[in-house]
C-alpha cells in the first residue's frame, strides 16, 4: 500500500515539473510569431518623400510652340504617317524645366481630305502621342494641335485642330473674269461690237469650265512652319531624367 502512494507522489511531482517547463516552451514560441510578424510589417515601407519629389506633371492644357521637321501636303499624305516636331522654347513646372527647347515630339496624320472639284476644301488632322528628351527619356502623352501660326492660307477647324485651307472663291471669280474679259477682247477685234458681247460670253463659260474642273489648293505645311501644340491630358515627368542637353559619348 505505502509503495503505491509514494508511486502516486511521484508521478505528482513530475507532472507539476514540467508545466513550467511547457509553459516555458509555449511563451517562447508566441515571442516568435510576434517577432515574425512585426518583422513581415517592418518589411513593407512607404516610399520616400524624396521619390514623389522628383516627379512632376505638366497640366492638361499646357500649349507647347513646335517648329516641324518635316513638309506634309494633303496631296500626298496619308493616315498614320509620321509627324516630326522639335520644341522651340522651355516650358517650366515649379521652377523646374520639364520641357526643354529641342525635345523631339512625334505623332501621326489622323485624317487627310483633298480638296473637291466643285466644292470641299482640303483639310488635315494630326496628333501627337510621345516626347523624346534630349537625354533619350521618353514619355507618352495625348496631344493636339491647337494653332498653325506659320502657315498661310490655313485656319483652325473644329476642337480637334483641323487644319484647313482657306476658301478660294476669290480665285474662282478671278478665273471667270479673266477669260470673258479676253474672250471680249478677241470678240470685239474680230467682229465688233457684237463680237465683243459673245467673246465675253463664250470667255465667261471657259473660266466657269476651268474653275468647275480644277482642285482646290491643297493644305502645304513646310519644313520649319511654326505650329502649337496643346497637352490634352495631364502628363507625370521624372524631372531626374529631364535634361537640357543631348548627351554625347565620345569613343576612340
């Protein structure tokens, strides 16, 4: 009997000594999965204010004065071709030069319309899609043209900036009174008075003929026409890489 209850003390006191021990084992693994989790959440940082400094952004509007590259006439162009345009002048966000004078700007022809034999005068649309620093960094962005100051004979049409020459029912008039004038002439030479009233005539319906067979002008932008650009959406620029200058590598 004694034999058993000292069995029974002793299995006791074991069970008592390890529960420290458990408990022990227990709040050393809870420390580590809180030391594990606050390590995963220090591993997730907001980046510097220093980064978002260095971005800047040109506001939707900003009107951007280009010299084209490159001569374009509705007679020959077609939809999606090129347009090459340099900037003429510095355009500046926060004291800081965004756009640089010599930033190379691209786009392409949207429409081409020549002009009619009748009626219909010749129009252009152009848009430009990218800018190419002079550091080689470039930056997509939706552009329009706004205004076409150095080119005669043109106006804006519509929102998009149309390009479209100008009317030339002037011409036309002119055409017609030419060639009754020198129909008259020659009428009135050849038969007097009378002569002169049918060469009039006669001259009168061959200028109507030349102005109803003949195209209008088409619209002619030369290399170096002076052209304005306008942002139609708010472009983000990494002023880091804005540079005022192309870089030259120099190799032996």
């Amino acid at each position: 009997m004694w034999t058993r209850v000292l069995g029974a003390l002793l299995m006791a006191g074991c069970a008592m000594a390890q529960m420290p021990a458990l408990s022990s084992t227990q709040t050393m693994k809870d420390q580590g999965a809180a030391a594990a989790t606050s390590g995963e959440s220090s591993s997730v940082t907001v980046a510097p204010a220093g980064a978002s400094a260095k971005l800047l952004t040109i506001p939707s509007g900003t009107k951007v004065p280009l010299a084209l590259k490159q001569a374009i006439s509705t007679r020959n162009a077609k939809e999606g071709d090129p347009v090459y345009c340099e900037t003429t002048f510095p355009f500046v966000v926060d004291d800081r030069i965004v756009i640089p004078a010599g930033t190379y700007v691209q786009g392409k022809i949207s429409r081409v319309q020549r002009p009619g034999r009748i009626k219909g005068r010749a129009e252009l649309l152009m848009h430009f899609t990218s800018m190419i620093y002079p550091s080689g960094y470039t930056v997509m962005l939706p552009g329009s043209l706004d205004n076409i100051p150095g080119a005669d004979k043109t106006s804006m049409k519509g929102p998009e900036g149309t390009v479209r020459q100008d009317s030339e029912k002037g011409k036309d008039i002119g055409t017609v009174a030419s060639t009754a004038s020198t129909g008259a002439v020659i009428g009135g030479l050849s038969a007097g008075g009378k002569g002169a009233g049918i060469g009039a005539a006669a001259g009168g319906l061959t200028g109507l003929a030349i102005a109803l067979i003949s195209r209008g002008s088409d619209v002619k932008l030369e290399p170096g026409t002076s052209i304005e650009m306008i942002i139609q959406r708010g472009v983000t620029v990494d002023a880091s890489r804005v540079t005022s200058r192309r870089e030259v590598v120099v190799r032996d």
